[in-house]
C-alpha cells in the first residue's frame, strides 16, 4: 500500500512534523511506501478560476506551469492521501489550500462541455492537523471541508487526527500524542494488513519502559518469552532512538514458545528470532546486548545469569522483573559483579511488581532492609510496598513467636533487623511526601 503525504507546514521542525514522526514509522512497520511533499517547497499558484481544465477530458488540462501536476500524479498514484498541516485562522495553511482548490476542478471534471471522470476517485482522504485550540473550535470547519471534497471527488473520508498544542505550560509531544498517531495509521489499513494489537499489562510495560534507547541498534533477548507478548509490542511501537537490529524470543518448552509464534504471526509481526533453549545456552554473546528476564523468580534468574555462555557483561543492560526471591537476588547481583542502576514499581489490581535495571560493575551494599525493599526511593508506589513487606514480615515474626523450634533464633534476629530497617525507610518516605 502507498501513501502520499502532502505536508502543509512551513516548519520542518514544527508540531505537525513531529506528530507525523510516529505515524510515518507505523505506516513502516506495517510494510507501506510512503513520499511526504513539503509543499512550501513546491510551486503551486492559486487557480485562476479559468476553468480551461474542465475541457480537457483525457488530463489535468492546467494553464498554470509550475509544481501542481507533479504533486496530482503523486496524490493519484496512492492508495492513501495524508493531508498534514497545521490550522491557520481555522483552516489548512496556504500551499494546501492552492493544492485543493486546483485539484478539486482539475481533477473532477464536471463543469466543461461535456462530463468527465473524476481522476482521483476511489482513493482514501485522510488528515493530520495540529492547532492551538479544542479540535471542534478550531479544525471543525477544515473536517467538514474535507468531507465535501471527498464527496465532490468519489474519495472515501478516511479521519481526521487532530492534536492541540498547549503552549509554553507543556511540550506538544508527549507518549498520548504519539500512540494516537500511531493508531490512526493502524486505521487507514485494512484488518488482514495490519494485525493484532499487542497490549501490555503494566507489569510488562514497565519492563518495556525501562530498555535504553540506542540509536545505533539493540540485540534483544526475551528470555522466557511465553507468548512473546513484549517483543511483539516493542516492534509494533517503535520509538525514536530506539532501534532493534535483532530481536531473540527464547523459552524453555515447545508449548509456550508456539503459543509466542501464534503471537507474532496474528500480529503480522516479522522479524523476530524465536529459540528454544534454557535461558541464554542457545544466545551468543554478540547476538545480545540487551537482555529482558520477566515473569520468573528470583532463583531461577540467578541460575540463568549463572549458566550465560558468556561471562564478560560489561556491554549488556538487564532489565530483570523477579516475582519471588528478591532479596535473594539482589544479593546475588551485588556479590557478583552486577550494579542495580534503577529499580521501578507496577501495580495491577492489588499486586505490586517491581523490576530492576541492571549493568555490570560495583555497588555500594546493599542494607538488609534494601535486599528485601530495594532503593526504589521516588516511585509513587514506594509506600504502598514498603507497607507489603512490613506486613509480610511482620507476619512471619508473630509466626516465629509463637514457633518452638529453638533453630529459627538467628533467622528471627534478621528479620527483626529487616523490619526495623523498612520502618525508618517508611518513615523516611513519608517525611519526603511532606
């Protein structure tokens, strides 16, 4: 599929372009041919009005010699146009409106001597607009001009994506802005093109969150990948300086790592490099320079750190999600050469998760409380975890009370020491929220 996109803006650099970054890499991703004309680079005068173009049956039949008949060709050589501009005094800008007003009668013949064909009948209209105002005060009348255009024209409306500027309280961009425009390219393809929508729960969209970006291109590894679900999502949603030169989704068993194909294939996502193998045994130290290990205990990401083909990590981001044995692995990390740069917190319904980010090299260590907490000192949800762990021990020391085994003293000395350490950091973080 082939979409022209006719840019309006006079700023290379402005609102409307960088709305379009993210739709031009979904219509990519999704296989499309796309030519963007900057029409303040091109010469287009306004129509004359003469209506010569009406006689001429087999063509444009324009009097005008400049760039519009180069720009037509590429408007009817699409499946899908995009116009893009940004809404000057309620409207496109001034090259866009020329563009329309000469393509509209030279491009629909219906008012010479005799009826003729409408040249770009058939194809898909599209919009992008940015404005400083509420779309229905300000694009609302550019919306409505663009419906009776198609109309006039045989083309089919295919939406209009508006995005409001708020001035200087905040960045035009933003991640809302970007996945909106990255839907609305997902829209102008049909069903069988552009597949299932992969969406994250927050535990994973954290884990997603938190891989750098890189511009000279990331080697991922999914380890335990199940049904392939972050890497599938991570194509689908690419993002600037973020680049994936390869992606490895690796799982242990048959089963899972089926159901992670079925995955890639209903998403019509390509690209990816599905494995099985315990951990990293099949993953060749080049082939990673990232490496996501979610879903998993503690335990079993130790052993499959442990059991890498490679033991240099000096040129390698974890980004580790444990659901049990924490502290287990957070004294691992810090023994054998692993520094926890950031450690993040997600919550879905009642249950919070947290995952670390992790390179190699020293860390200061760890208290005893941290092991078990971390130092995830200003995550919104800092409170709320460290009230789970001081409930969760706190119920294992009125256990240990009322226990007879004389064998469990060191043990109870330690986690009393733990739960003291989590109530100076709770009473820490509520100073802080003061």
């Amino acid at each position: 599929m082939k979409l022209t996109i006719l840019m309006g803006s006079p700023r290379k650099n402005g609102n409307t372009a960088a709305l379009l970054e993210p739709f031009l890499q979904e219509c990519a991703a999704l296989g499309a041919e796309t030519e963007t004309i900057w029409l303040y680079d091109r010469s287009i005068a306004p129509c004359l009005g003469c209506m010569t173009c009406q006689d001429c049956l087999d063509g444009l039949g324009c009097v005008q010699k400049d760039d519009f008949p180069t720009v037509f060709q590429a408007m009817a050589d699409s499946d899908v146009i995009v116009l893009a501009t940004p809404i000057y005094a309620f409207f496109c800008t001034a090259p866009m409106k020329a563009l329309l007003d000469r393509a509209i009668y030279a491009g629909t013949k219906n008012y010479g001597r005799q009826k003729g064909p409408r040249l770009l009948a058939g194809k898909r209209l599209a919009s992008i607009v940015t404005c400083g105002y509420p779309k229905e005060k300000a694009a609302d009348l550019w919306e409505d001009a663009l419906k009776r255009f198609c109309k006039h024209g045989g083309l089919y409306a295919a939406g209009v994506l508006c995005c409001r500027d708020m001035g200087r309280q905040a960045p035009f961009m933003d991640e809302e802005k970007e996945q909106a425009a990255r839907n609305f390219a997902r829209t102008l393809f049909p069903p069988e093109t552009r597949g299932k929508q992969v969406h994250l729960s927050p535990r994973l969209r954290m884990a997603a969150d938190m891989i750098p970006t890189d511009s000279n291109g990331i080697s991922l590894v999914d380890v335990g990948t199940d049904h392939a679900y972050l890497p599938v999502w991570l194509l689908q949603n690419p993002q600037k300086d973020r680049k994936f030169v390869h992606v490895i989704a690796a799982d242990l068993r048959e089963g899972p790592l089926n159901r992670a194909i079925q995955t890639a294939q209903e998403a019509k996502c390509s690209g990816i490099d599905f494995r099985l193998c315990d951990g990293l045994s099949a993953v060749d130290t080049k082939e990673a320079n990232v490496i996501v290990i979610a879903g998993m205990g503690g335990e079993t990401i130790v052993h499959i750190l442990k059991d890498a083909p490679w033991r240099d990590w000096t040129d390698k981001t974890l980004i580790l999600q444990p659901m049990s044995s924490m502290p287990e692995l957070r004294g691992w990390l810090q023994e054998n050469g692993f520094r926890i740069e950031e450690e993040r917190l997600a919550q879905e319904g009642e249950t919070l998760y947290t995952a670390f980010l992790v390179r190699a090299g020293e860390m200061d260590p760890l208290r005893p409380a941290e092991l078990w907490a971390g130092q995830n000192r200003n995550v919104p949800l800092r409170g709320a975890w460290l009230n789970q762990w001081l409930a969760r021990i706190g119920r294992a020391l009125e256990g240990m009370a009322q226990s007879q085994d004389s064998g469990i003293h060191t043990r109870r000395q330690f986690l009393t020491s733990v739960y003291g350490g989590l109530t100076e950091m709770k009473e820490e973080w509520e100073q802080w929220q003061k």
